[in-house]
C-alpha cells in the first residue's frame, strides 16, 4: 500500500510539471498539446470506460483495463465528487447564512455543475497516467490500438517517445 502512494505521487507530481512547463513556456496549452490530450482522452474512454473488462479475450488485457477503470474511478469520478459535494455543502451553508433560515436547493444544481467541471478537469489532468496504464504490449488488441495513438501523438508533438 505503501508504494501505491509513492507511485501516486510520483505520477501527480509528473503531471503537474508537464502542465506547469506548458503555461509557463507557451502561457496555456497549445494546439498541438491538446489534440494529443484529446486523442489520449478518446482513446481511454473508447478501450477502457465505454468497455466491459470481461470483453477482452486475454488475461493481461483484463486485469491492466480493470486496474486502469478503477484508478479512473478514483482519481476522477470520487474526487470530483468528494470536490462537488464540499463546494455544495459551502454554498447551502452561505446561502442559509444570508436567508437565516434552512435551505437546500443550491446544493443541487452547485453539485453537478462542479462535479462536470471537476471531472473533466481531473481527467485532463491524469489522462497521460491512464494512458501509459494500457501499454500492455502489441500483441493484444488495446496494445495496438495504443501504439496507432501514440505514434500520432508523437508525430503531433514532434518527438520519438511519449
């Protein structure tokens, strides 16, 4: 459990450079840089979310979709809701604060349309970590399709690895 945590952070810390040289270097993400998010994005939402674990043929391809559906399930879907959740609670809690009496109907619509901006937020964020997850080799199927990606995101950024 211990080490989870360090590669945990190690992956956080990594991301946060990338995007930190980004707005530092170009002063946002550039073009090239968010067709490539894109394309990563797409393709962990078309071979690992949209997908059934049990509809890969091969062991290895089971257990790397599993592990990469449940890292994405608590990486972006519990913490954009843990996220919500707090921002809603604060926003009834102001909003009984100004009116002086119980309410809670901010705490819907404030919910969802931070849990949506959250979760995409996350998703960009994490989305280079949920795609090294399915390098699993050309041989299987998600490993192909990775490859086909990969070498168009290179060919977008201009480099010889990812």
């Amino acid at each position: 459990k211990r080490m989870s945590l360090i590669v945990r952070a190690k992956a956080d810390a990594q991301a946060q450079d990338y995007f930190d040289a980004l707005y530092k270097h170009y002063g946002g993400i550039p073009a090239e840089h968010q067709t490539a998010i894109d394309l990563r994005m797409r393709f962990f939402t078309k071979y690992v979310l949209n997908r059934n674990v049990n509809d890969y043929k091969s062991p290895v391809e089971k257990d790397w979709m599993y592990v990469a559906k449940r890292e994405y399930r608590y990486d972006v879907n519990i913490r954009a809701a843990s996220d919500a959740g707090a921002l809603a609670i604060g926003a009834c809690m102001g909003r009984m604060f100004m009116l002086k009496k119980f309410i809670w109907w901010p705490f819907a619509p404030v919910f969802a349309a931070t849990y949506l901006y959250r979760q995409r937020q996350l998703f960009v964020f994490h989305n280079k970590k949920f795609f090294d997850m399915c390098n699993v080799g050309e041989q299987y199927e998600v490993g192909f399709a990775r490859l086909a990606v990969l070498k168009r995101c290179n060919a977008l950024l201009d480099r010889d690895d990812f």
